[in-house]
C-alpha cells in the first residue's frame, strides 16, 4: 500500500513540474483594473511566472474547500459532541443508580449486579 502511496506522490510530482516548466512565461497580476487604479491613484501590481499563479490559485482553491467543509460539517461535530455528553451523564446516572440499589439491602439486584 505503501509503494501505491509513493507512485501517485511521484506521478503528481512529475505532472507539477511539468506544468511549472511548460508555464514558466511572465504574468502580471493588477490589484485593481487600470480605470478604477487611475481613479483612486494606486496601481499596485507584481509580475510572476504563470505556474505560481497557477500554484497558488489550486492552493487557494483546496483552502477555501476545507475551510467550506469544516464550517458545512459543524452541526454535526456539536451533535457528535452534544450525544457524548448524554451517554457520560447517563452512564454516570446508571453507575449511581447501581451503588444506592446496592446500599439499599435489595439482595436479588445486588445478585444481578454481582453477576454481570
């Protein structure tokens, strides 16, 4: 499994550097479109090889995917965590409830609790 593991890893390797290489031409990038940098009198911009603007928008992309997943699965953690809290404070109520049986005298729910 291991070995299937590395192959991928080494097959997405290959096709990243592939991409980088046949990408590696200029792009600028404008903050703003060059009207409205004008208007205002800020034009800020940065020249970068093609493949890190590609790079860093597939980045930006599985971010913005995990960041949606994690705030989509929410309800169900807090359920997760809402039925553990039950199932603690019901155990707790049992174990309670098994203690006083067992102070009480009742010799057969003192026999059952033995034998389980």
């Amino acid at each position: 499994m291991r070995y299937i593991r590395y192959a991928i890893l080494a097959a997405i390797a290959i096709v990243l550097v592939t991409v980088a290489m046949a990408n590696r031409g200029p792009a600028t990038l404008n903050l703003l479109p060059a009207e409205v940098g004008a208007l205002m009198g800020y034009e800020a911009s940065v020249t970068l090889p093609l493949f890190i603007v590609i790079f860093l928008g597939v980045i930006a992309g599985i971010l913005l995917g995990f960041f949606w997943e994690w705030m989509r699965e929410h309800k169900h953690r807090a359920d997760a965590a809402t039925q553990r809290r039950e199932k603690e404070r019901l155990a707790r109520e049992v174990e309670k409830m098994k203690t006083v049986s067992a102070e009480s005298g009742d010799d057969v729910l003192a026999l059952l609790d033995k034998a389980q």
